[in-house]
C-alpha cells in the first residue's frame, strides 16, 4: 500500500530562513507525489504536485519540491520564510490501480514562523 | 467561479443521533470524494463518487454511507454518531476518476466540523 511519512510534527523557522519540510514516501512504483497547504480553520490548498514530467516541481507562493527516486523523498523547501506561509502541510501520494482515486496523507508539520 | 462548497460548516450532534453533510463540487466535476480529518492527523480517505455510482470506498464502517445526485451534489450520511467521529469532514471534486495528478486534479473545500458529545 502507498504510505507516506512526513518528518518533524512541529517546525519553526524564523522571518526569511529556509523553510525545509520533509517527507518520504512508500512505493514500489513511480508515484504521484501532493504538497497541500492547510490554513487555521480551512480546507487544503494544493502547493504543487510531481506527475513524472520533471524531478523539480515548482508550486504557488514560492514553494518548490523535488523527487529524488533513490531517497524515495519529496522534501518541500522555500528559501525564504514569510510570517503568512504559518499554516500545517501535507505531503500525499497516490494509491494505484484500484486505489488510485485516493490521496493517502501523512500525519502533517504544522509550521511556526517566528518574527 | 465557485469552489467546492460544503454545509452546514459546523455542527453539534450527539451521540447515536445521525448526521447528513452536503457537498456540492466545482461546476463541470464528476467526481466527489469525502475525506475524514480527526485533529492533530492528516485526511482519511471515506469514499469517492463518479457519475453517480460509489467507484471507491476507504476503511470506515457500514455507519458511513453517501450518495451521488444527477447535478453531480453529494451526501455523506453518519448513523449511530459516536464521540470518535467528530472531526472535520472534507469533500473533494475532480473533473473525472481517472488516477488522481495525471492531468486531474482534486479540489477540496473548507469542510464541516462536527462535534458529537
């Protein structure tokens, strides 16, 4: 079964640091690879995807990932921090075949962004 | 143009009641999906609906069903609440069910809140 697994619940970042957010993922074939977004008291906002066109993915609001295949990793990283990019992520994957239709999530990092 | 729109967006049950949430998807999509997020976890897959016919169904018990209408509106239904459903319930749209990111793209809404105590 597709699984992925996000590292670090919690993160904090200062005012214009690197934001780095991590995420690995479980498969025995090539995925598709979500970053979501997910606001105090709303629903999610999809950040970017990776559908096997290009191993780096850009997304909205200056957020970028990339798909490393032999770290089975979809790490999402911004290089600079902004105090309204303070919100949860998600990083999801696909199932396949049967299971496709279905995004299966990782538990979140909730990111905290210090002035 | 309108998101994927959800009611109510908060609610108050108690246990053993039923619970009805409504979901009506992007204009042109097919497809709808329902998603459970219990705080502090991601979202949990319930169910997905295309052209009307249930085509996928997540590891929830019986207690959960949903419909699909010809405007394409979607229904989830709860019986007999317990306290461990409260959770924010998310209701997805695509434009069909062809294997999600390849081309197509889910959309989700803000959600219904149900609390049951």
């Amino acid at each position: 079964a597709q699984s992925v697994t996000q590292l670090g619940s919690h993160v904090s970042v200062s005012e214009g640091a690197l934001v780095l957010l991590r995420c690995n993922y479980s498969s025995s074939v090539p995925p598709y690879l979500f970053w979501y977004v997910q606001y105090p008291n709303q629903g999610l906002q999809l950040l970017l995807k990776y559908t096997s066109a290009a191993t780096l993915v850009k997304g909205i609001n200056g957020f970028e990932a990339e798909f490393k295949k032999s770290e089975t990793s979809f790490h999402l990283t911004k290089p600079s921090a902004h105090m309204s990019d303070a919100a949860e992520y998600f990083c999801a994957v696909t199932g396949t075949g049967a299971g496709s239709y279905q995004l299966t999530f990782g538990k979140g990092t909730k990111l905290s962004v210090i002035p | 143009d309108a998101g994927v729109t959800q009611s109510p967006t908060h609610l108050i049950k108690t246990r053993g009641q039923h619970v009805t949430l409504r979901c009506s998807p992007i204009s042109g999509h097919k497809s709808v999906s329902w998603y459970q997020q219990v705080l502090g976890q991601g979202p949990q897959f319930i169910f997905q609906y295309y052209e009307k016919e249930e085509r996928g169904r997540g590891n929830f018990p019986d207690r959960f069903s949903a419909r699909q209408f010809p405007n394409y509106s979607s229904e989830l239904n709860v019986n007999a609440l317990l306290l461990g459903d409260s959770a924010l319930y998310l209701c997805a749209s695509s434009s069909t069910t062809i294997r999600v990111g390849s081309g197509n793209t889910i959309y989700f809404g803000e959600g219904s809140w149900l609390t049951v105590v």
